[in-house]
C-alpha cells in the first residue's frame, strides 16, 4: 500500500510511482488556489455550527430537538469535510467527495421539509430553508466543495499521465 492510498500522503505521484517534483506535489493538494476559499468557508461554517448547535442543545434542547440535533450533525459534518481538506490525498479527497454529496442530500433534505412541514421545526436549523439564514452558504458550499474535489482529481490524474 502506497502513502497516498492509506491517506499519510499528499503526493499524488507517490501513488504512481514517479518522482515527487513540484507538479506532483500541488496535485495532491486541496488547499491550493480557489480550494483555500473552499477550505476557509468550511471553516467558519464549521465555527458557526458547532457554536451554535453546543449554545442550542446547552440552554434550549428541549424545545426543538430535532433542529438542534440536525445542527450539531451539520457541525460534524462541517468539521469533518475542513479536516479531510486541508489533510489533502486521494483518500481524504475522496472522504471529502462523499462527506459534500452527504451534506447536499441533508440540505436538500432539511430545507425542503422545513419549507413542507414548518411545524416539525419549532427553531431554525444551519440548513433550514436551505440555508437561508446563512445566505444560502449551506446549500451553496457543497456544490462547490464537490467541483472542487472532482477538479483535484483531473489535476492528479492529468499530473500521473505526464
């Protein structure tokens, strides 16, 4: 098993085997050029969250549990898509792929049945309404998130071709 498949590398040639230069070593990267902003939104979103769903569930659980909860699930969420980000690697890209598609569903998710169903949520969500209270940052991030990682993995695959 290569360093890039069990995710201790961030050099997309090490996989392929070739020699580490400069060019293998941006391709393994996620932070650079526009993935940085991706990488910063991700964390103030993930600063946001987890500050309001541990405010949220400290002082007020009882009254809307299942918003708050669905909060804090977005704070781990978001957490968890900054970590793999700035990790960097085909496997933590790959985390990063599915943690984006995992969030988009939830935002679909949420934000149509607070719209549907509005009396299941007595108190708003990160992602209610899609993420209106955020503008729109929560449905936004992930459509972005996964253009990105798709992008990181063409630059890595173009990188391993050449």
């Amino acid at each position: 098993m290569t360093a890039t498949e069990n995710g201790t590398g961030t050099e997309a040639g090490t996989e392929a085997g070739t020699a580490t230069g400069a060019g293998t070593r941006r391709a393994g990267r996620l932070v650079s050029g526009p993935g940085m902003l991706v990488v910063w939104l991700y964390g103030v979103m993930s600063v946001g969250a987890v500050s309001r769903s541990i405010y949220q569930i400290a002082t007020d659980f009882d009254r809307a549990p299942l918003a708050y909860g669905l909060s804090a699930v977005a704070a781990v969420v978001y957490v968890f898509i900054t970590y793999t980000l700035v990790r960097g690697g085909e496997t933590a890209r790959k985390a990063a792929l599915v943690c984006c598609v995992a969030e988009l569903a939830g935002v679909l998710t949420v934000g149509t049945w607070t719209l549907v169903e509005p009396s299941a949520f007595p108190d708003a969500t990160v992602w209610s309404d899609y993420g209106y209270g955020y503008v729109f940052i929560p449905v936004l991030l992930p459509l972005t998130g996964i253009w990105w990682l798709r992008r990181a993995r063409e630059g890595a695959r173009a990188v391993q071709a050449a």
